[in-house]
C-alpha cells in the first residue's frame, strides 16, 4: 500500500489557475472560473425566503424591547 500526500488547498489553486490561464490564457480562464460561481438571488426572493424561517413573535421582541 502506498502513501499519498496530497498538496496544501492553497497551492493546488495556484497551480491549476497557473495551468488554466498558460493553456487558455487569461480571458478564457476567468470565463472557466465564472462557470461554477452560483447565480445571485433576487433581492426580493432572498427576502421572503428568510421571512419563512422568521419566528415573528421572537423577532419583535428582540426589535421592540421595552
């Protein structure tokens, strides 16, 4: 059985990024890296989504405390 030694995170992104942008040069490589980013979410849709998980009474309380 052999034993792998896997490489610090921060100089496996190093390398790959020096790679990428020397095979495709750096338009292409920051067009490569935008692919995997997650799209926004609207403003307004983000809002109701934390509206859902918001306990009303306690966040009245926390806001409108005497």
């Amino acid at each position: 059985m052999t034993n792998v030694k896997y490489m610090d995170e921060d100089v496996l992104i190093k390398k790959a990024m020096e790679l990428i942008i020397n095979e495709l040069g750096p338009v292409e490589a920051i067009r490569f890296t935008n692919l995997f980013k997650g799209k926004k979410m609207d403003s307004v849709k983000r809002h109701r989504e934390w509206q859902k998980t918001l306990d009303k009474t306690k966040f009245f309380d926390d806001v409108f405390v005497d």
